[in-house]
C-alpha cells in the first residue's frame, strides 16, 4: 500500500472513531443502526494479476444488534441502489426537473 493511501485509510478511521465517540456521547448505542464501510480499490495490483481478482483494502464498523438488523440495513441500501434517481420520486409530483 502507498503511503498517501495508508494516509487515507488512516484519516477514514480517526473519523469513523469519532462517530463512534459521539454516538457514545449521545448515549445512542442502543439506539442506532449503522454500517460505514469504505474501501479503496488497488489498481496496481489488478494490472500485475490474471486473474481480474481486484484487492480492496478496507475498514468497516457496525452498531447492530442482531442479524436481523443488518438484513434490515441491507434491504434499505439495496432499494435506494436500485432507485433510478430519487430525486425523481422526490421532485416528480410537483412538477419540478433539475434538468
């Protein structure tokens, strides 16, 4: 990993720590439901392989309960993925285009 990466992922963390403290701030453990996961593609290693296996150096972090709630997380971020634009839904009964 280069160095300006290790410096990225480095600088991901110290914020995702920080969401994590301000959760425990607010004495919300018990009441949030996330998933951060954030990764970076290593294109340098791609080229070097055959295989097209890509390597993803990530880091991730969770405040769930149980296995239902990240079926749950899973569900929402699947249907907003699958949403052409929603802005579209959002917008489209009032008339109003953002083109």
């Amino acid at each position: 990993m280069k160095s300006d990466e290790k410096t990225f992922i480095a600088e991901v963390y110290s914020h995702i720590v920080a969401i994590e403290e301000l959760i425990k701030k607010y004495e919300f453990e018990d009441r949030i439901m996330s998933v951060m996961m954030i990764g970076l593609l290593d294109l340098d290693m791609l080229a070097e392989k055959e295989d097209d296996m890509m390597q993803l150096k990530s880091i991730f972090s969770y405040n769930l309960q149980n296995k239902d709630e990240l079926e749950v997380i899973k569900e929402i971020m699947s249907s907003q993925f699958d949403e052409e634009d929603p802005l579209d839904n959002l917008l489209g009964d009032l008339g109003i285009s953002l083109n």
